[in-house]
C-alpha cells in the first residue's frame, strides 16, 4: 500500500511540474482551443485509488478501473456527455479475516464533463456522474456469495495534458458518495481519490498539414493603383475592392477580413466583418488601408505585394488564411483627374516652410494692412504680390500636360506641392494653383478651385455677402457667388510683376463665365474632408523671398487700382441718385481705403442732404477716431446720443456707444469707457462680447490699451 501511494504522489508531482511549466507561455493564446481542437468522439480508461472519509470496519485497499466513452456536444464542444463503466475492488487488510471482507463492485454510469482548453496542451475541467454499482461478497457469507445494490454519484476535477491531439492524460481529484440499498451499509458515505485516465481522442488534428482549412479563395482583386496624396480615403473609403468564395459545402461563419502592407503600414487594417458567406456563395468587399508616413518616401511607380488576412469559423473551427495580392503604388506627387477633388490633397497649411513665408509676408505689410477694408482680399493681394516678386514660371508637365489629362481616371498626373514649386520656381497650372491656395489657407484664408477643360486656377472666399458684389468689384460677373458668399478666382499662371492681381483676377473672371457649361468649383477645405493634406517634414527650405519693396510696391499698386475702380462706381452712383444713403455708403468705402478726406467730403455730402442723418454723423466721429482725434471724436459722439434715443436706428445706436466706449479708453478713461459699454450691452449682449475688454473694472488690460492704435471702427449705414 505505502507503495503505491509513493508511485502515485510521484507520478502527480511530475504532472504537475510539466503542466505547469508548458501553461505560461501559451496562456496568451487568443483563439478559441476548446473548439479548434475539438473532436467528435473519445474513449479512456482510468485507474483511482479511494479512502473513505469516514471510519469502515477494517482497512482496505481500495483499487478503481474503468473505462469511458465520450461525445462531445459538437455546437458546445467544452460540454462532453459520457458513459463508463468499471470495477471497484475491496481488498481487506484485517490479519484475522484477510479475505472475510473482501468484493469487487462493478457499475455503470451516466455524466458530463465541463472542460475548457486554455493552452495548446492543456485544460482544465471538472465532470459530475450517477450510476448504480452491484457488490459481490463471495466470503461474507459460508452458505454463498452475497450481493448489494448502491446508488453513485461522483464528481471529478480534471486537469488534463494532451501530449498531441489524439493522447490525453488527466490528473483526476475525486469525491464519490455511494449508498446501499440492501441492509448492507457498512460502505455507505464518502471516498476522496486522486487519480489519473489515459484518454484517446478520435479526429483529425487540426494543425496537421492535411487538416489546415483552406475554405475562401479569392476570386477577384481589384485594388490600385495607390496613390500616396489618397491615403486618407483609403483609410476611410478603401483601395479597391476584393471578391472572395466560400468553396465549401457548408457556411463559414464571423469572418473578419484585414489587409497589410509590409513596409508601408504599421498594423493590418480591419476592412469588414461578415456574419455568415453561405455554402459555395462570394461575397465583394472594400479593401480599407492605414498607411503610414512612409508611403510618401517612394519616388516613381513600383509594384508591392499586401497580404489579405481572412479570419472565420468553418463548422465551429477557427481558420486563418493568408493570401496575397498585388497592385502598383505610385509616385508621392501623382494624381488622376477622375475626380478633381483629390488635389485638395496636395494643399498643405501647415507646411513650415509657407509658414516662414507667410509670416516674412505678414511682417512686410504690417504698416499696409486696412483694418477696415476686407480682409481676404487683402492677403489675396499680399500673397500674390509675394509670389510674383519670386518671377514664377509657367511650365507645362512635358510627360502629362494638364490640358491632356484632365478627366482622364486612367492617366496619371505629377503635381507638386508648394514647397517643391517655391523650390523650382516654376510648374503648371496645377502646381501653381497649390501653392496658391496653400498660402490663401496658411493665412487662414478659405480658398478653392475651379476646373474647366484642360486648366484649373485658384479662388478665394471674401466673406463678401453675394448682394454686397459691388464692395468688391462694380461687375458682378467679376465674382462666384457660392452658398451666398463672394469667391474670386484668380488665375496662378499669371502670377508675375508683369501683370499684376487684377489683371489675374479678369482672367481668372473670364474662364468662369467662358465655361458655364463644363466648368466645376470646389472648396479646398470640403475636399479636405475626403482627400486630407499629405504630411510633410517640417524643416525651413532656406528659400530666398523676393524684393521687399518690389513686394510692397505690388501690392500698394494693386489696392490703388482697385480702390479707384469701385470708389468711382459707388461716386457715380451716388452723384446719379442725390440720395444721402449712397453718399454715406461712399464714405464708408472710402474710409476702408484709409482716403479719409474723400470720406469726409462724402459724409458731409449726405448730412447737407439731411443734417439728422445719424449713421452718417456717427461716421463722421469715425473719422476723427481713425484720425486719432479722440476728444473731437467723443464730442461728435456725444453730441449724437440724444438723438439715437428717439431714432429707431438699433445697429447705429450700437456702433456709437461702442465707437465711444473705444473713445474713452483711448483718452485713458476707464471708468467712463466702462459705464457707456455697458448701455451697447443693453442693446445687443451677443454683438457686444467682440469688445468685452471695454468693461474692465479699471481699463488696465492690454486689450483696451490698444483700442486707439487698432485702427477698426464700426461703421454704419443702416436705414
């Protein structure tokens, strides 16, 4: 006895050391092991030694052998119906009566096993069983041999080893309750064993050569070719699209299909999931891709392989499947005129090297820029006076010109980005509308493009309301009203100290209207949404800018020659209709321009027709604060509000008090500033907010110091 029992804790520990050690590193295993290795059918055979838990009439020696058949529920593999049957052996060791007690039990059972497999060669489980055991005692009796019925029920925990797919080996922890039906019930209650089962296990080992599922195919790919300026679409639309059949008789079920490309992506990309491709059915999918920055570094066409990463269950059973497929990617600057949007891709504001620029812009023209005057088409004006300084030059692509491949889904295009056009010095038409309208958007100008057959040039937005056109430009067919807003287009071939903004702007005009029918426009920042901007290392080019005062000299030229134009249009008008709200509206056009005396002399123009006339009087005062006449400004001012309170005149009440608060604080008056603030709250709190520093407890905030050096008034013409 003392044997066996030695063996027996010999060969646990040993099952235990190897179970141990073999568990850690594939504990991480994510696939599902219980139904990977699942099989139809297994038998075995188990050996357990029992103690009773309580007090017997001698000792035994108390042996189990049985054997077992088990089929495991295919749908729920980790749940496994058995039937066994065996032997219990009592083998007394009482020296009186040696063999007065001794009888073999022999019983059939009915359970289940509950078994999960958390590593490659091991599980953990536990089974619970009941059955019936018939006891023959051939010696208790001298006149014969004895029987006794009894009731089992057992439970088991399993902790099993599975050298290969077919052999188990379990180590079985046990409890067995058993009763008598006979008054026979020496036996009744409790045994504790520890045991182990060998088990043999039918089916096909699925990591075997023959067994590697192979359910999909591909039956069609159509993916490129890749363009690098087309990576976000990718991300979200997807690089083309695969066709992929199930050739088997059966459904293949929760299939997740990803795509890799080595070398340009950093992790496969999740392309779909499908519930269920049913038998010998094909499904067609997107082909999603994530490529990294590195897509970009390639010069030239080349040919690359990815690979289609299938994951799905066949009959309950993880498959995986690699296979590859092949497209061309293209060089980082190409481009195909399918869909014009996609050059959106290659306007780049936050490139350092336009950045440098366009601050070296901004400080060159520090002294120039009209508060009052808009905006946009001043750094519009800026911008191209910038550019033109640098003597750009207009070169078709000797490969694919423009005018050749323009709606073509089949050419392919080069287009540079703007660093690389300021670098060369010259490009085509869509390089230089690039690097236009990347400048536009650096300096937080909206700005867009417009494609007719074989060109395409830059616009901008204005911000200009579509039925204020004449602040702009006195014809209407100068503008492109879109969503109720002014854009001009500007055509970047002419951009040179040759010609001049005007005259690209008139060209740009004519190209519009020449192509009603065939012409498209879109917004760089809409096109964006669907063909973001390509990366680019941040490092300054070192590029030499043009002549300051040449730059400067440009664009003072250009503000002259269209101040007169539409100052001319709106004089003529107003000499045309003797009406005091055109002359107030040409002194408010003239004042923009910073030509105060022909504002003047126009706002005096309109109070002769009508001396109450108030927005013209309160710009008046606007005059005097432009000139930095603040105690004039504030007496013209004051001398306004009695009337504002009896005229129904809300926009114009508001600009004066605001006008007046920005007064005081420029007289170094505060609380005066504070108090008349205030009342334009009362008026308008959400107009207000804009000069919100004007309410100050003591007016020593940076923002109000600088309210007499700002140079922006607001002015009114309400009527």
């Amino acid at each position: 006895m003392k044997t066996l029992k030695f063996r027996l804790r010999r060969w646990v520990n040993a099952f235990l050391v190897a179970w141990l050690a073999g568990s850690v590193p594939l504990f991480a295993q994510g696939t599902d092991l219980t139904a990977y290795y699942s099989y139809p059918i297994a038998i075995g055979a188990s050996f357990l030694a029992w103690q009773p838990l309580g007090s017997l009439n001698t000792s035994y020696q108390i042996s189990d052998f049985s054997g077992m058949v088990e089929v495991p529920i295919q749908t729920l593999p980790f749940l496994r119906p058995f039937a066994s049957i065996g032997i219990t052996r009592f083998d007394g060791l009482d020296k009186d009566f040696p063999d007065k007690w001794d009888h073999d039990r022999y019983y059939g059972s009915l359970g289940v096993h509950v078994a999960s497999r958390f590593a490659r060669n091991f599980e953990v489980g536990a089974s619970g069983s009941a059955g019936v055991a018939e006891a023959i005692f051939p010696n208790i009796d001298p006149s014969g041999t004895v029987g006794s019925t009894y009731l089992m029920a057992e439970g088991r925990g399993i902790f099993c080893l599975n050298p290969s797919y077919a052999f188990s080996i379990e180590l079985n922890p046990a409890l067995r309750w058993q009763k008598s039906l006979s008054p026979l019930t020496l036996y009744d209650g409790l045994f504790f064993s520890m045991g182990f089962s060998l088990g043999f296990r039918f089916g096909e080992d699925p990591d075997s050569a023959r067994s590697l599922i192979r359910s999909l195919r591909l039956s069609d790919a159509r993916l490129g070719p890749a363009y690098p300026a087309m990576r976000g679409y990718y991300a979200e639309t997807g690089l083309g699209e695969v066709s992929i059949e199930n050739s088997e008789k059966v459904a293949i079920t929760d299939v997740q299909v990803q795509f890799m490309q080595p070398g340009y992506m950093d992790s496969p990309t999740l392309s779909t999931t499908i519930s269920r491709i049913p038998p010998q059915g094909s499904v067609t999918i997107p082909i999603k891709a994530v490529f990294s920055d590195k897509i970009f570094s390639g010069e030239g066409a080349r040919k690359v392989t990815g690979e289609l990463i299938l994951s799905y269950l066949r009959s309950g059973k993880p498959a995986e499947q690699h296979l590859p497929v092949t497209y061309e990617l293209l060089d980082r600057r190409a481009i195909s005129w399918d869909d014009d949007r996609k050059v959106a891709a290659f306007i780049t504001p936050q490139d350092s090297a336009l950045k440098n620029f366009t601050a070296h812009l901004g400080r060159i023209f520090r002294d120039e820029i009209l508060p009052n005057w808009n905006q946009p088409i001043q750094v519009a004006m800026q911008t191209f006076s910038g550019l033109a300084t640098l003597d750009l030059l207009y070169q078709e692509d000797a490969s694919s010109p423009f005018t050749k491949v323009k709606g073509s889904s089949q050419a392919v295009d080069l287009v540079n980005t703007a660093r690389e056009t300021l670098a060369r010095r010259y490009g085509d038409c869509d390089d230089l509308t690039v690097l236009f309208c990347s400048m536009l958007e650096t300096r937080n100008v909206e700005s867009g493009f417009i494609t007719v057959p074989g060109h395409i040039l830059p616009a901008f937005n204005t911000g200009v309301r579509a039925a204020d056109y004449a602040l702009l430009h006195p014809d209407r067919s100068m503008t492109i009203p879109v969503d109720g807003e002014l854009w001009i287009p500007v055509e970047a071939t002419l951009l040179s100290s040759k010609s001049g903004f005007l005259a690209a702007w008139k060209r740009g005009a004519e190209y519009w209207t020449a192509n009603e029918g065939t012409r498209a426009f879109n917004s760089a920042r809409k096109a964006q949404l669907t063909f973001g901007p390509i990366p680019l290392e941040e490092r300054d080019l070192g590029l030499q800018y043009g002549d300051m005062k040449k730059t400067v000299s440009l664009y003072d030229s250009a503000v002259e020659e269209l101040g007169n134009l539409i100052t001319r249009s709106y004089k003529a008008l107003a000499e045309k209709s003797g009406n005091k709200q055109d002359f107030n509206k040409l002194g408010i056009l003239s004042a923009s321009l910073n030509r105060l005396n022909d504002a003047e002399d126009a706002f005096s123009r309109a109070l002769r027709l009508d001396a109450k006339f108030l927005p013209a009087i309160v710009n008046l005062g606007n005059l005097q604060f432009l000139r930095k006449e603040y105690s004039k400004a504030a007496s013209i001012y004051k001398s306004a509000i009695a009337q504002s309170k009896s005229a129904a005149l809300p926009k114009t009440s508001l600009a004066l008090l605001i006008n007046l608060a920005r007064t005081y604080s420029a007289l170094g008056q505060p609380a005066l500033a504070k108090e008349v603030y205030s009342q334009a709250v009362n008026i308008d709190p959400e107009r207000a907010r804009e000069f919100a520093y004007l309410g100050g407890a003591d007016g020593s905030t940076s923002r109000a110091a600088e309210a007499s050096t700002d140079g922006k008034v607001l002015f009114t013409d309400e009527e």
